[in-house]
C-alpha cells in the first residue's frame, strides 16, 4: 500500500503538493473511483488515472544514457555540467543518480537509477561486474601490453589491479574488459605502460552492451528483460 499523493510524485510529474491539488480537484481515480484524500492508501498494482490518462512508472527507474564528452558523473555540481540535466524536468525529480563514474573526458554506456541496492550491487567489488572500454593510447599497443594486463599490473600508487583483458583491435587501439572498478583504472593501466589513454568509451556494463541507437547525449529507459538481466 501506498499513500496516494506519493505515488504521484514518485512519477516525477507532480511534486506532492500539486499531487494534493490535482486530487482535491477531481483529477484523479483510483480503479475508475473518484480519489477522495491525499492520504489515501492504494494497494499495488492497482490502477491510478489523472484526467483519465493511467500513471507512468512509479517504482525504481533505470535508464541507458550514452554519456557525451564535458559533463561530470555526478548529481550536482557547482561548476560543471552533470549528466542529469540531459534529463527532462520530471525525470530531474526522481532522485536519479549514475551507477558509478566516467570521467568528464570519457563516453560511452552510463546507467542511471534510483535504485540504491542494485547500485550498490552493482558496483561491489565483491560481485566483479565487468566493463568493456574501447581505447585509443598514444604509441602502439604490443603483446607485452596484453600479458602486462593479464598478469595484474601494479599502478603507481601501488596498487595491485585484478587481471583484465587488453585486445588490440588496431596499432594503437583496443578493448579493455576490467572487472573491477578503480579511479581513472583504465587511464592509469594505459599510463602504467608508457601508452597514455587519448580517447575512451564504455561500451559495456555487466549484461548491457550501449544501443547503438543511442547518439551522445541521448538516453533511454532499460526494457524490462534488461532490469532483469542487470538483477
Ligand atoms: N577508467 C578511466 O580511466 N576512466 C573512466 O572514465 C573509466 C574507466
């Protein structure tokens, strides 16, 4: 059960106090009945209309947002441009936040949700999700590289990084598969090895490869076999 104006702003249209207006009203029904009070409880599932239009999502959201170069993987910002203003304004609302970080520099597949547990899921070292980057370094990457990779290279700060996948795709291209998560990883592995990253981009997440469909800056909700995949 859930109180009625909640579920209203939960779908980021309507803050809670607009949700009251539109009751009091007589916007609003509950399974085709009048809703008499904002405090009113209603059972899951149970269908809600406004003007006779039936509720969006009101659960957890989870979007695919291919992220462009120059904004930062945060909710806020003082001074930079953060992957949620791509977002339209009732989105905005939900509490939406980025499943971990790519750099301001980097693109690629960035999950957005307001699910705190499978976030954290996600992201647990414990759980090893991998990543798939395509890299573009300057010089050319060599079998050295490769093994270098998969043997777990040890980063300047002196850090031990798990084995990860390096496959050349071209002299000074590649993909990375990482299955773990630490800052700047990828740059720094590259660095490690004399080959400073020039250009990256995620193109996978655990199950989820970026849709091709989606240009920079576009974005998209996950489909229902992709939340569950991701679970
Ligand atoms: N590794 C990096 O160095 N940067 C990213 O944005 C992601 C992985």
């Amino acid at each position: 059960m859930e109180r009625l104006d909640k579920l209203l702003a939960n779908t980021g249209h309507w803050s809670r106090k607009e949700a009251h207006t539109l009751i009091k009203a007589g916007r609003v029904r509950v399974e085709g009945v009048l809703a008499q009070a904002k405090d009113q409880k209603v059972p899951a599932g149970a269908t809600v209309t406004v003007d006779g239009e039936p509720l969006g999502p009101t659960g957890p959201v989870y979007l695919m947002l291919h992220k462009p170069q120059g904004l930062v993987s945060s909710t806020e910002d003082p001074r930079e441009q953060t992957v949620l203003s791509l977002l339209p304004q009732h989105l905005q609302r939900l509490g939406l936040f980025p499943v971990g970080r790519l750099d301001k520099d980097t693109t690629g597949l960035l999950l957005l949700t307001n699910d705190g547990p499978l976030s954290h899921a996600l992201l647990s070292p414990r759980r090893h999700v991998d990543k798939v980057y395509e890299v573009e370094v300057a010089g050319e990457l060599d079998q050295a590289d490769v093994a270098a990779f998969a043997a777990g290279m040890t980063l300047s700060d002196g850090y031990t990084c798990l084995p990860a996948g390096l496959e050349p795709t071209g002299p000074s291209s590649g993909l990375v598969t990482l299955h773990e998560g630490k800052y700047h990883q990828v740059k720094r592995m590259c660095a490690a090895r004399g080959k400073p990253v020039t250009r990256l981009k995620r193109i996978s997440f655990g199950p989820l490869a970026l849709d091709s469909a989606l240009s920079p800056g576009e974005w998209r909700p996950l489909t229902e076999p992709e939340t569950a995949l991701l679970r």
